[in-house]
C-alpha cells in the first residue's frame, strides 16, 4: 500500500507488518513523518486489505528502530494479533498534523487534476514517486499516458488542494517525453 492511501475521511498512519512477542503485540510501519502523533493517541481505526475496518483501543505503543510496537485491547496471544498482519492503521482526517504553508500531505496530491497554465488538461496524479532529490508526480493522461512531473515550483506554481487541481509550466518537451 502507498503512503497516500485514505480511507473516506481517514489518514493511514502505519501499517501492521507482523507479530512480535507472547502477548499479541504486533510491529508496524511507519507511514507518518510526525511520530510523536502517537502520544497519547488511544485508538486507531485499522483497515483490512478487503476495505473493512474496526476501531481498535491502544494500550501500549513503543518504538523499535524506525517502526512502531503497539500492543491493542482484546488481542493477547499471537493467533490473535496474527490476523492484524497487512492491516492499515489510520486516524481521522481531522487530527492530521497541520504543515506549514506551501506543504502538502501526498495523499492530498492523489487525484488532482493536473492543467497546464493555458487551461489544457494533462491528467489526474495517480501518486507521488521519491527519488532522493525532487519528489514526482506521477501523472495518468489520457489514453493511458503517463507524465512525470517534478515536483519543482517553477515547474508547479500552483498548488489549489481545495479545488483538487494542480498548475503547471512544463519546461519545453517535458509532456513530449
């Protein structure tokens, strides 16, 4: 699953990837750059690979290297905590963690339509691709092609989350590619 992936009005967070322990502890992935959001937090919503979902209550969480141990209410043996395994866990939309002007969540960027600054329509962004340096928006365009976009500002000088749409100056031969 990718970091962008939102459940209605829910924000994945981590994503259990196994069992640890006797008392049904399980070891997840980060998928939040604000680790400290777990402070206090008592409850998660954790999402099945099949798009159900269930409130689970935190009774303990610690940190192992660059991942996170939670150890829920109700699962206290590792058949029971086995079953967690692929689920993703998320919080609601509203307690995301508010970034700075000009910062954006890449699950805000999926689905935004993506125009050029003469109104032309080049597609939807369908993700966003690290590659160490400038991020890029990947771009699903019309007859199945796909545009890589960087996500430079003199290339995306306009960023409008709330309309879904995403402004662009492609440097000559960029969309030719």
């Amino acid at each position: 699953m990718s970091l962008s992936d939102v459940a209605d009005d829910l924000v994945v967070v981590a994503r259990v990837a196994r069992t640890r322990g006797l008392r049904g502890e399980v070891v997840a992935d980060l998928y939040t750059d604000f680790p400290e959001r777990f402070e206090g937090l008592e409850q998660v919503t954790a999402i099945a690979p099949d798009g159900s979902s269930r409130s689970l209550q935190i009774e303990e969480h610690w940190f192992h290297g660059n991942r996170i141990v939670f150890k829920f209410a109700g699962y206290d043996s590792i058949d029971a905590a086995k079953d967690l395994a692929g689920y993703q866990l998320a919080v609601p939309a509203s307690e995301r963690i508010e970034l700075p002007e000009g910062h954006f969540y890449e699950w805000e960027l999926v689905d935004c339509r993506i125009e050029a600054l003469d109104g032309k329509v080049i597609g939807q962004v369908r993700e966003v691709m690290h590659t160490g340096g400038v991020e890029i928006l990947v771009v699903a365009g019309d007859a199945g092609r796909e545009f890589l976009i960087p996500m430079a500002h003199d290339i995306c000088v306009e960023i409008d989350i709330e309309a879904k749409l995403i402004r662009v100056d492609p440097p000559e031969g960029l969309l030719e590619l």
